[in-house]
C-alpha cells in the first residue's frame, strides 16, 4: 500500500505546497515523500510515491484531481470510437519523471531498505477512463464489456502494453519489485474476470522485467483469488476481507501472501493493534512467503504514532528488529 | 431485490406525487407500487415496497432523504451515551403503515402469488445509524465495535429485538416469506463477523415466527457466506460476484440459494440476458432449492422490457410458464 500520505504531518507539510498531480510529476519532492516512512515508521521497504492514474494523462482523456474530490476524466472513453483514438503512448518521455523518482529514491535509500514500485491493473485503470471517475455500479465498463467485447480487449491491450513498459521502466531505474493494484476489480464475478481481465493480466505478467518479484493486488476478491493467481504475480495482496490462512490454501503455498489487517484496527489503542497483529500472524503460521501488511490503504485520521507501534509490534513478534 | 423502481414508469408516475418517505408511508400507494411488477412483469412473488431504513425513523435519530441523494441521519449515534438513549420502539404504532401495505397487498394479489416482506439486517441498519448516511469504510462503526464492544452490542440487540418485532408484525399481516438485508455487510472481516455480527443475527432468526421462510442476503459476502450460514434463514441470497455452484458447496445444499445474476447484465439485449441467464441455471443444475434471482438491485438506467424478458426467459428455461 502506498505509505505516505496524509496522516503524516511531514507529506502535509510538503502537499500543502503543490497540488497532488505537482506532487507527483516533482521528482524531488516525490522522492522525499517517498522516503519519509521509511526514516520515520521503520517500514521493511519504501513504496515509490506516485498514483495508479499518472498512466492515463499521456493518453489525453483529460486528468484532473479536484481537492477533496478525488480523480476526473474530462473526456472518458465510451464505446469503440473512443477506444479506437487511443493510440500507443511514449512510456519514457511521458512518465519519465517517475523513473526520475526512483533513481532519486535509490540514490538516497543506499541500500537501507528495498523499492517498490507499481502500477494500477488495466482493469482497474480502464474503469477510470471509462467512468471518468470513481464508480459505484461500473455500469458503463460492463456495458462496453458486455455489450462490445472487441472493443474492451483493445483497450485492455493497449492498457497491458503502456502497463508493461512502464513497469519495466522503473524496474531499469532501480525498483526491486513491482506491485499491480486492481483496486476495482472486485465489482466483477469470476466469470466475468475470466472472460475480460485473466488474459491480460497474464499477458501483462509475461511482459515484466523476469526476476523481478511482482505482487498481484486487489480488493474485495474474496471469489477471485485463485483466479488472479492463475493470471500471475510472485506475491498475491489479500485484502481484509478474507481468512489469511483460507486465501493463502486456495492459492497455493507456493506463491507468497501479503496484506490481511484490517486498516480501521489502526484507529485503535497499541493494545488492540497488537492483538489484531498476533492474529495475521497467527493466521500465516510463520510459513515462510508470509509479507506482514496491511488490507488496504491507511485512512487519512490514522494517528501516526499507532502505524510506528505497528512497525515495532510486527517486528517484535516475528522476531525481526 | 426489491422489484419497484424507477426503471418502471408506472413506479415513476406514483413517486413523482410524493416523496420517497411519504410513498413508504401511503399504505395505498404502496400496495400499488408492490404490485405494479407483479402485474407488468409476471415474476413469482411478489415483494413489499418499503424501506431497511424505516425501522430507524422511531428511533428519533432525524432520518431524510435528500433528492437523489440517498438518506442521511442528522443525529448519529457515535458512542456509548448516544447508544444508551436509544430506547426500544414501538413496533406496531410506530411502522404499522407497513403493515396495513402488507395487508392490502395481500388483499388484492388474492393469493395469485406469494408476498416476501423484509427488513434490514441490524447490522446494515446499525452503519446508517453510526455513519450518518452510506459510508465507503465505516470507520465510525468500526470505532465503535472495536472500542466500545459492549455498546456495539447493546446497540444490536435493541435493533435485533425491533427487527424481530417488525417482521413478525409484516407476518401476522399476510407476508408468506420475510427476507433479511444485510446489505453493507461485505465491509467485514470473517473474524469480525464471527464476533460482532454472527450472534446478533442468530438471536434474530431465533426470534422470527417459526415455519415461515427467511431469506439471508448480504452483498460482497464470499467470504461471509458460510458464517452467514451458520447464523440462520432458509434460504442465503447470493450476490452477482460469486460463482453459484461453488457458493452453494460451501452453504451446503440442505439450505436453498437465490440471487446471483450480475444485474448489469440487463443493460445487455434480451440475447446476451439468455446466455446469461442460462449460466445461472446451469449452476444451479436444477437442484431444488434453487430461486432464479438478480444479485443485487435492478439499476435504474434498465429498460423495463429487458426485465420482462428475463422473467419470460426463466419461465421458458426452467420450465415453469
């Protein structure tokens, strides 16, 4: 999950300078939000600062983020025309500022600690272009999937390809694992995820740098997981909403588990943190390929001094300081 | 799924006389209402038009809804003060009006088709109560059941015991079959669940008039089902983001299953509903037990010939004109 963020005051003190999209493209400036978990939280790895959305604006479907308001796409992508004008898009000179961001980061972590870099899944990314934005039903998705399933495989296509070399390009800039974030994907069925997003995101795994370990992450895919880990990935992310020792028997011990606590046990005291803690681990049995996480993303009123207890409490219990 | 909606103009030309509330209110109207699918779209039972949130007026807790906004709560109940106040209500005077809609329905279907009445799911209920309104990670609930557990507790078995007492009431009035929402249940934690939820919702089924078909549903439940199971009803209501058969493994086949179809499917054209649709009954392998429904509700952007089609198609497929 992405570690910085608004519930520290030093990322606020930076954001409150730039707008978010600033944010991202400042290279500098992401670098040391980037950096800023990992010297005050003592987290096992750095997350590389960006947003799953910054793949969207080169393609010129007109990406805003509103204050408070979260993502909009000015001009979303709705029926086959609209998928058709989308042409291949420049990876390294469009998004180049991020591989600028992940040599910063390397530079500065000398070593300390590990880089991850990520993506959003195509799934994930189309249903913003064609939504324009956040969506409750996804209704014009399945409509297009539904109803226009050529057209929906050239924009998964076109999604994979960006996807890849993107990926790719922060690989060659110095991250030491990839994480793909299929944040929406959990509005589909198994069939439907079958039928749409399984071949691409095969394809799109088969395209990474090999060597590199790639974590494959969604949320609410209580029905999907033995799905996602047919289509790919090293490390499978669980979110919240499953048993962890249930998740990690249906995929199969042989791929790595990560994920599972549930983000609102943050806005607890150390004690009940601690407990919630035991349990994940508990849970993993301290079976080697078990990654200690979080289910989601950290909520904006978490205090930060209860994410720090939370560093200490896994390290402590899994015996690593 | 409740059948009325505005995807009916028939729905739409009632509703555009009174508000959402007052139509709950107008025992008249709302007979009307629940019988305007059952005379345009030839399903098999008919269900009461009402509200999960109606139970929450007595409470004196301030409940509206806005235009097209959804309902909110301007009194929320955030902590063990705002939950001891909340006494218990007085079921038959308080909703009698859904009562009386129960009877004239029954009156008028004169036994042509059976009426499922429903309620919401103390948990369901208890988040509109907590939160304020819809919520997308119910931190204010889960604050609550983490911090305070004895008032989350309190606070469920005063919305168990007013549950228990409307959907006996809808039953004395004539409803054949009541069905339980559990509709924002898939925000938890199977260990959550079993803890916070589980013997909550055993002390409802326990408490419902015995011999009378309860239908348990909640949405986003994959990792739920077999816990929702085990806390009661006759029949679990599967959302669109499960695969049928294997659900029904895991509830075990000595309990009947609804739901499932994706209801963005309706969108489609009466062709691909069939193809659809076909799958679900292929699922259910013509099992006893099994009730062809949508997995969630019907949106209303659906062309209400569609919806016929579907009813005619399952008729046509399973045999049962």
């Amino acid at each position: 999950m992405r570690q910085a963020g608004r519930y520290m005051a030093e990322y606020r003190a930076i954001r409150a300078r730039s707008s978010f999209l600033e944010l991202c493209k400042n290279s500098d400036a992401a670098a040391e939000v980037t950096l800023q978990p990992v010297d005050k939280l003592g987290v096992d790895a750095a997350i590389l600062f960006a947003d799953i959305l910054l793949i969207v604006e080169p393609f010129g479907v007109g990406l805003t983020f509103g204050a408070g308001e979260g993502p909009s796409i000015t001009r979303p992508v709705r029926g086959e025309a609209d998928v058709a004008r989308l042409g291949p898009i420049d990876v390294a000179s469009s998004l180049g500022f991020v591989f600028d961001t992940v040599s910063r980061v390397k530079k500065a972590l000398a070593g300390r600690v590990p880089l991850i870099g990520f993506a959003g899944a195509p799934f994930t990314v189309a249903s913003y272009m064609v939504e324009g934005g956040a969506s409750r039903d996804y209704l014009h998705v399945k409509r297009l999937m539904y109803g226009t399933p050529q057209a929906w495989d050239r924009l998964m296509e076109t999604l994979v390809d960006a996807t890849a070399r993107y990926l790719n390009g922060q690989i060659a800039a110095g991250a030491e694992a990839v994480q793909v974030f299929d944040s929406w994907i959990g509005t589909l069925s198994p069939d439907d995820y079958r039928a749409f997003v399984l071949p691409h995101m095969s394809a799109l795994f088969s395209k990474l740098t090999p060597g590199v370990p790639a974590i494959h992450f969604g949320t609410g895919t209580a029905a999907l997981l033995p799905l996602m880990r047919e289509a790919g990935g090293d490390v499978i992310g669980l979110d919240w909403r499953v048993d962890l020792a249930e998740a990690w028997a249906r995929v199969g011990h042989d791929v790595a588990v990560q994920g599972n606590l549930e983000p609102a046990v943050l806005l607890g005291d150390p004690v009940y943190i601690r407990k919630r803690a035991q349990r994940v681990l508990a849970a993993a049995g301290g079976r080697p390929g078990h990654i200690f996480n979080l289910g989601h993303g950290i909520h904006k009123d978490t205090p930060v001094e209860h994410v720090k207890a939370l560093v200490d409490i896994v390290h402590e219990l899994s015996d690593r300081r």
